[in-house]
C-alpha cells in the first residue's frame, strides 16, 4: 500500500512548490512533517530550484497546526520525539540557503504558524483566516519553535502577550505586528497562488544573483543568533565568497556600463 501524499512537491520554473494536504484544515502529523522535511532537502539538492514556496491545500487553511487527536493518544516520550523531529525539520528550512516564502491562504494556526516563521517572508491573503499561537487554552506552549521565533519578530512584550492570551487575529493585525511581509487581495486561492509565484519569480536568475540571495538570508538567519563581532565576521567571509563569484563580476560589470545585469547563479 502506497504512502499518503501530505505534502504535494512540485516545480513551477525555478520555484519549488510544498504543498501541505490534509483536509480539512492541513493539521500535520509526523507522517507529514516526514515528508515536509523530504520536500526542504529534495529542494536544496536540486540545482534548477532557487526558491521554495510553502502554502497550504484549499481555500480555508494554511495549516492549523499539529493533529490534536494524534498528540492525546500518543506518550510522553513519543511526543517529545516528535516535536525534536518538527524543530529540526523547521531548522533546516532556515538553514537552505534559498530563499523561502510561505504563501498564506487560510488559517495559519498553532504549528501551522510555527511553520510559517520558519520561512523568510510571509505572505498572506486578506481576509483568508486567521494567524496566532492559540496553545495555552490546551494547556502547553508553542513547541516548535513558537516561543523563540515570535519574540524575534515581535518582540519579547508582545509575544508573551499573544502567547499568554492565545488570541487569534486577522492578516491586517499580523502585518501591522511584523509577522507577515505582506497581504494581498485576492479572488480565489489560485488567484493569490499565482500572484505568489510571480512574486517568488523575481527572485530568481537571470533577475536576480541566487547565491548573493542566498548568503544574504544565512547571514540573517544565522548571524542573528551571533555575538555581534562574530556576525561581522560571518558578513565578511559570506561577502567574500560573492565578490569571487561570476555573478558579483556581472553585477559590477552592468552598473558601470549602464545596462541591465544578466545574473546565472554561479
């Protein structure tokens, strides 16, 4: 008997699509974090991919977190491993040096937030559902990566707030919070899929320089957990690595001459 596909990967261009699927609302298990993680390392091995898309199945969520039922009849210590084997997974996301966006098309709940703060921006569209961190009311935290991602977006007064309160609010108040990049109108979820793919598209060559790209989200992602001088450090040896590369050579190169950059990822 075959596996069930929770996570649907496709490629549209240059852009790695993971598609969550699990009606009604994409809660995840670890049979889906399973192949969530698949989906980011199959992504980062493959060399005609240069930026990965996250979004959810259907019209109503994103994700709504972790399955509830899954986690009442599991043990303790199984339950533990699984949320080690989500932190990771999130983690490597964060780690693959290309750009990631996560497409909000529904509810973004519990977990499901958690996966979308593992992305580098967030995009959602207005009036599609509802964004918090909800887990308090079932008495735990946000274990995958809530507690320490939110209060580096928000902040440590207003992430113990939202957490403690378990409130869930709109897209509007999310952007005005700093939790997404951007809300966008939209007339259905394949109206929004395809303004985030033309969006996601910009950000690939020969528009823009992948690796520069690249080194840029690492020395973000990581440098921000550094000793300031460390992080320093780290921006000098990433910015070295692209003025040896052939496309800071072209970038260069199109400024001085006045002309548009032709940008090959190498």
């Amino acid at each position: 008997m075959s596996e069930k596909v929770l996570v649907h990967y496709e490629v549209h261009g240059k852009v790695a699509v993971l598609t969550l699927d699990d009606p009604p609302a994409n809660t995840y298990t670890h049979e889906m974090m399973s192949q969530l993680d698949s989906g980011i390392i199959k992504a980062r091995f493959d060399k005609g991919v240069e930026v990965i898309v996250i979004t959810g199945a259907g019209e109503k969520f994103f994700c709504a977190g972790a399955n509830i039922g899954m986690l009442n009849e599991a043990d303790p210590d199984w339950k533990y491993c699984f949320c080690l084997h989500a932190n990771e997974t999130l983690n490597r996301l964060e780690h693959t040096p290309k750009l990631v966006i996560a497409a909000l098309n529904g509810h973004t709940v519990g977990g499901g937030l958690e996966i979308a703060m593992a992305a580098d921006m967030r995009i959602a569209r207005k009036d599609s559902g509802k964004v918090g961190l909800p887990e308090v009311a079932l008495g735990v935290l946000p274990g995958t990566g809530g507690t320490q991602r939110l209060v580096r977006l928000v902040g440590k007064p207003s992430a113990i707030q939202l957490m403690v309160e378990g409130s869930t609010f709109d897209f509007d108040r999310a952007h005005q919070l700093g939790l997404v990049n951007e809300v966008w109108e939209a007339d259905s979820r394949d109206d929004f899929f395809a303004k985030v793919l033309e969006y996601a598209n910009q950000f690939t060559t020969p528009n823009k320089a992948t690796k520069a790209v690249g080194l840029i989200k690492r020395s973000v992602q990581t440098g921000a957990e550094l000793p300031f001088e460390l992080a320093l450090a780290l921006e000098r040896e990433l910015q070295a690595q692209l003025f040896a590369s052939k496309d800071a050579k072209e970038g260069l190169a199109a400024y001085v001459e006045k002309r548009p950059a032709d940008f090959k990822g190498n």
